[in-house]
C-alpha cells in the first residue's frame, strides 16, 4: 500500500473515533441537561417550601405575640383592623 493510502485510512480511523466521541459527548450533554433540569425543579420547589414556611413563621409570632399580651380590646381591635387592610392590599396584587 502507498504511503498516501496508508495516510488516508488513518484519516478515516481517526475521522470515525472523533464521530463516535462526539456521539459520546452529545449523549452525556443530554444526560446533562435533564440533570440540570431535575436540579432547577427541585432548586425552585425547595424556594417555594421555604416561603411557605416563612409566612408559616410570620403567622405563629403573630398569633404568638397575641397570646403574650394583655393588650385592650381595643388595641386588639386596632390590630385586627390592620391585618384586614394588610390581607386586602395583598388581595388587590393578587388580582393583577
């Protein structure tokens, strides 16, 4: 065999081992990429739990800070008065 025939079939073998490395590469990019979706999903549920528990939090100081006082019933009332509006603005963002 000429030293040109032996050159092209190396570039062939070689050309074929690039094509199935990059057939290799573009699989592990697919795993890759569903494996950084998986992580997102599970990044953004564990973001979602958490402000759950915050407001969960912001809810129990609330309700214990009612408890620890003796405050008048009026000062109650004023209290009470003051979520209401709080809930209604937070209504009025909900429904834009």
């Amino acid at each position: 065999m000429s030293a040109v025939a032996e050159q092209l079939v190396k570039v062939v073998e070689k050309t074929e081992r690039l094509i199935q490395l990059c057939a290799a590469l573009q699989e592990e990019n697919e795993l890759l990429k569903q494996e950084n979706d998986s992580l997102n999903s599970l990044h953004n549920s564990g973001k979602e739990k958490s402000k759950e528990l915050e407001e969960k939090l912001r809810v129990l100081k609330l309700a214990k800070s009612f408890s620890e006082t003796n405050e008048k019933t009026l000062d109650i009332k004023q209290k009470i008065n003051d979520f209401v509006r709080e809930i209604d603005k937070c209504i009025v963002l909900l429904k834009k």
